[in-house]
C-alpha cells in the first residue's frame, strides 16, 4: 500500500498533480475516491488535475518558478480559463 502523506509535501503544483495522476493511474481509482483516500475535496483533485492539461511551455514555467514563487490556484485560474 502506497503511503498518501508525501503528495502533501510538494511545493511545486505540477508535480503535485503528477503525482496524484500517478496514483489514480496505478491503483485505478476514479477522482472521487482518490478524493476519500486522501481526504481532500474531489474538486480540489481536479483544480491540480486540469494543470496537467496546460501547454508544456506553461507547465514548464510552473515547473522552474513553482518553488521560488509562491503559485496558487487563484493566480493560476486565468492561465487555465485562456487555454
């Protein structure tokens, strides 16, 4: 059984939700129930799942500044409602 508690510790939200990706691939597990698993809201699942469809180059900004800036949703919301 996987442990749950790391995907909390990345400061970077790509990799966050890369890792939630991963996880719901892995286990077969619909968002829902990643959601029960992790105790965390399914909308909150798709807020880092709907990064994983940005452009490359966007989530590649995310990637290089996502730990010396501070990147959250609401700064992001733009960015994903324009794609």
């Amino acid at each position: 059984m996987r442990h749950y508690l790391h995907v909390e510790k990345y400061a970077n939200p790509i990799l966050h939700a890369q890792e939630l990706q991963h996880i719901m691939n892995e286990e077969g597990l619909s968002q829902n129930k990643l959601s029960k698993k992790l105790g965390i809201s399914r909308v909150r699942i798709t807020q880092f799942l709907n990064l994983l469809k940005l452009s490359q180059e966007k989530q590649d900004y995310i990637l290089a500044k996502g730990k010396a800036e501070q990147i959250t949703e609401r700064k992001l919301r733009k960015t994903i409602n324009s794609e």
